[in-house]
C-alpha cells in the first residue's frame, strides 16, 4: 500500500488499483483506508475504507462498440517484469467481436485497438470462437538479449484449444531497458542486411524482409531514435527508455499500424489419453483458460511455457501444458498490411511450432448436475458469458512451477517441473546430436547410454474444497490433507 504524505496520526494507505468487470462494463477503483484505527484496536477485524476515484476505462469504446452486441471476455493488467514497467492502471480488454483494446493507463486515459479480427476468417461455430488472452510476461521470467519481443507478444486461446499470437503490443509511457531494445534493434538489423541481398531468390526471404522493416520501423517510432544501435544513442540514453504509443489516427506513426494475427502455434489436444479404468478420458474437452507459464532455458535451448484449463463433457477439469521454441523470435512484429501471399509463408515459419507434453485431469466431485446448471444459466464471474465456469488460473507468486486452479468447487493446486525437463532433454539430444557425425559409432553408443534424461513430475491435490452444496462464494470452506492427490495422467511426451 502506498501512504501519503501527512503524518503518523492521520496518513491514509492507499490500495492498489481494482479492476471490476461484468459482460458489458468495466470500473478502475481507487480505495484508501486510515491504518490508524487497526494499531489502536488490534482486536478490530473490520477497516473501513474510502472510495477515493471511480474511472470507465473501456467506456468510450463500449458505447461505441461495431455490434451491439458486443460484451467484454476478459480484461487482463499490463504485464509487469524489471526490465519494463507498464503506466500504473494500463490494462488490455478482449471482447465478444474479436477486438483487443488497450488502456494506457490513468495518467493518459486513452485507448488504441491494436488487433481487430473479422469473425468470418475463424467461423462462427463454438468450438471456433476465442475466449481468452495472456501476456507472454511475468514477474518471474527470464531475461535474455531478445526477450523484449517476447514482452511485446501476446496469446490468444480459442475454445476448441488452438493458441494463437499477435505482434507487438506495447502501452503508452511504458519505462523499458535500453539494453533491451538495442539488442531488439540488432537482431532486426542483422536480419534486414542477411536478405536484402538475397531477398529476390525465394519468396519466403522477401517476406521476410518486409517483416523486419516493419518490425524496425515500429521499434524506432515506439522507442525513439535513443534505442537504436548506434554510438550516438548509445551514449545519449544508456539505461532507459519510454515507449510513444500514438492516440489517433491522425499521427503518421507507425504504432497505430494494425498488428497481424499469427497462428496458430499450436494446435492443442486439450484431452488426455484414455486409460482404461476411466470413461471420461478420451472425451473432447473445451478451452476456458490460459495463462503464461514461463520461460526456462538449458544450455542453449529456451522454452515458454502456456498451462490452458479445459471442461471435459462430464464437466472436470483438465489441464494441459504447452511449450513453444524459445530464442525469443518466434513472433515478431507484423501487421494486418501484409498480402495474402505473406500471410501464408510467415504463418507456415511457426505452424504448430508448439506441442502438448503434459495432460492431467482434476476430479471434482458430485459436481455435474450444478455445473450443467451452470451452463444453462452461463454463470460466469469474471468471463463476461464467456462459458469460463467459474474457473481461472493463478500462478504461485511465490514458487516456480505452481499454480491454482480455482472453480466452483474449490482450489486445487498443481506443481510441476514440465518446462525445465523438457528444456534440459531437448538441450541433451541437440548436443548429442552435433557429435555425432566426428563420432565413431562405439562412442556413440557409450554417448547415447550416459544421456541422463531427467522425467516430467507433475503432482496435483485438492487443497480447499467447498462443503454442501455450495459454490466457493460462500464461507464454508475446509482444507483437505496436502497428501491427498488428484488424478493425473501424463499425456503425449
């Protein structure tokens, strides 16, 4: 909480900024309350609060949404990570009519709709609609020379589990290191003069070309010419710089270009295997959820993680967990300008560049005549009637390889080391591979036996579990023994 300035007797503490959302709007508190009542009365339980400023921040976009129709999906805080720090109350929004649009926060109260995708290129049918977003950033992610594209990237879930990407995203003010998009601006650069010789050879490098000098000219009217590679910038701005976001349409920059959607990355099989003691796997599930799991890098390998959360048909949850190639240039900057042509050879460099290595399925009890209610009536807190049920994920702010999956029924919590496996196994086979042909055959067999290839564990246990029959809203909730594991199964490795 942050205090203001008056003294120990009457200063206030001031909350951060809540975020409160239904299907058709959206409300940005500020609550301060006096700490001083507490220390007086230790034995006091309740603090009463004030409600210091209310703010619509999506309002102006709503009153004029394309469709009527139109209804807010999900809302999602500016991602936050020491190498950028987002303007305090920037917040992104996806909504029912496939648009994302950014808040830029209180100080600048404006906001850009960077993606906007017509329905008709992904059907109209359920299991072809999205229904969630993350950002590729967290607090406790990596830092390497080209991490800032994956900071500018974002992910996008469809019902039937297929993840796409989209290319930058970046808010107004946004304080980032230097380094950072120096190193960005490298990359293109290097990029840019490997093909512009070559360009002409295969269509493929020419599209290519044209990315990158798309992606350089955002960097450079994003970031400024302090964030170029040269000596000259070098010594005008050594340690940071502010992102320039343009407000309107009428600023010939090239941060109101429309971003392009890629994808997919991945096209998931959210369904574990089936076993033979149990009729519920093997049956199509339905994506509600998906958040970032991270970055892990071994040796030379670098891997993101994404966790998405699935109802099955008798209506317990799955989780299945994801990595994608890391080297952090798996998406790049592109925009909607892009000709068909392009379109297709850049979407065909990441096609299904991901993979499914982890599936379990976490039983919740006596719970499918509630939660088929629960479909019929779409009672959903915090998805707008999106079909979430009441489920979401949160990661463990504390310890890597955890998170929360919260329902109607209660938490349970989930740990698992599927990202590091897989980036240590997949660095052991890459090295053991670029020896084997200096290699006589007998050493690679004594090689190929001295691999150590570690195994993916994934444990899962229910943690708090409502009683009755009622929904995790009310107050009698009891914690179950920690040694008491849920059901799990490991899919496709």
């Amino acid at each position: 909480a942050k205090h203001d300035g008056h003294d120990d007797e009457g200063r206030n503490a001031t909350l951060p900024w809540l975020c409160l959302y239904t299907a058709k709007s959206a409300f940005l508190f500020q609550i301060s309350y006096s700490p001083s009542s507490s220390y007086n009365d230790p034995s006091s339980s309740t603090t009463i609060g004030k409600l210091m400023e209310c703010i619509e921040p999506f309002e102006e976009y709503l009153l004029h949404a394309p469709s009527s129709k139109s209804s807010i999906l999900r809302i999602r805080p500016s991602p936050a990570c020491t190498d950028m720090i987002c303007p305090p109350g920037s917040m992104a929004m996806l909504t029912s009519d496939y648009a994302l649009v950014l808040y830029h926060g209180i100080a600048k109260t404006f906001c850009t709709t960077p993606l906007q995708f017509p329905p008709e290129e992904f059907g109209e049918e359920e299991e072809e609609t999205f229904v969630d977003f993350c950002f590729m950033t967290t607090p406790s992610s990596s830092s390497s020379s080209l991490s800032l594209f994956t900071m500018m990237s974002i992910l996008f879930l469809k019902s039937n589990g297929h993840v796409y990407g989209a290319s930058p995203i970046v808010f107004d003010s946004t304080i980032v290191s230097t380094k950072l998009v120096r190193d960005a601006n490298t990359f293109l650069d290097g990029e840019i003069l490997r093909l512009q010789h070559h360009r002409t050879e295969t269509e493929n490098k020419e599209a290519r070309y044209r990315m990158c000098r798309g992606g350089k000219q955002f960097l450079l009217d994003a970031f400024g010419p302090s964030s170029s590679s040269t000596t000259a910038a070098v010594n005008r701005n050594p340690y940071y710089v502010t992102s320039y976001i343009a407000s309107s349409g009428t600023d010939k920059s090239s941060t109101i270009w429309p971003i392009q959607l890629q994808g997919p990355l991945l096209l998931s099989k959210t369904t574990p295997a089936p076993t033979a003691d149990d009729d519920d796997y093997g049956i199509l599930s339905k994506a509600l959820v998906m958040e970032y799991f991270g970055c892990c890098t071994s040796a030379n390998v670098s891997l993101d993680g994404i966790v998405i959360a699935s109802s099955s048909s008798s209506n317990n949850k799955i989780l299945s967990f994801g990595i994608f190639p890391g080297g952090m240039t798996t998406l790049l900057p592109r925009f909607a300008f892009e000709t068909l042509d392009d379109q297709s050879i850049l979407d065909s460099g990441n096609y299904n560049c991901g993979a499914i290595v982890e599936c379990i399925q976490l039983q919740e009890e006596d719970c499918v005549e509630e939660e088929e209610a629960m479909y019929k009536n779409a009672l959903v807190t915090a998805g707008g009637g999106n079909g979430r049920l009441n489920c979401d994920i949160v990661m463990d702010p504390v310890k890597n390889g955890m998170l929360h999956v919260v329902s109607s029924k209660g938490v349970f919590t989930v740990t698992t080391n599927v990202l590091s496996v897989y980036a240590h196994n997949i660095a052991q086979d890459v090295e053991y591979n670029s020896n084997t042909s200096a290699t006589p055959s007998f050493m690679r067999q004594q090689q190929q036996q001295q691999k150590k290839a570690l195994e993916v564990q994934t444990n899962a246990w229910s943690c708090l579990e409502v009683s009755g029959g009622s929904g995790v809203e009310d107050e009698e909730i009891y914690s179950r023994d920690y040694g008491t594991p849920a059901k799990s199964v490991t899919g496709v490795r």
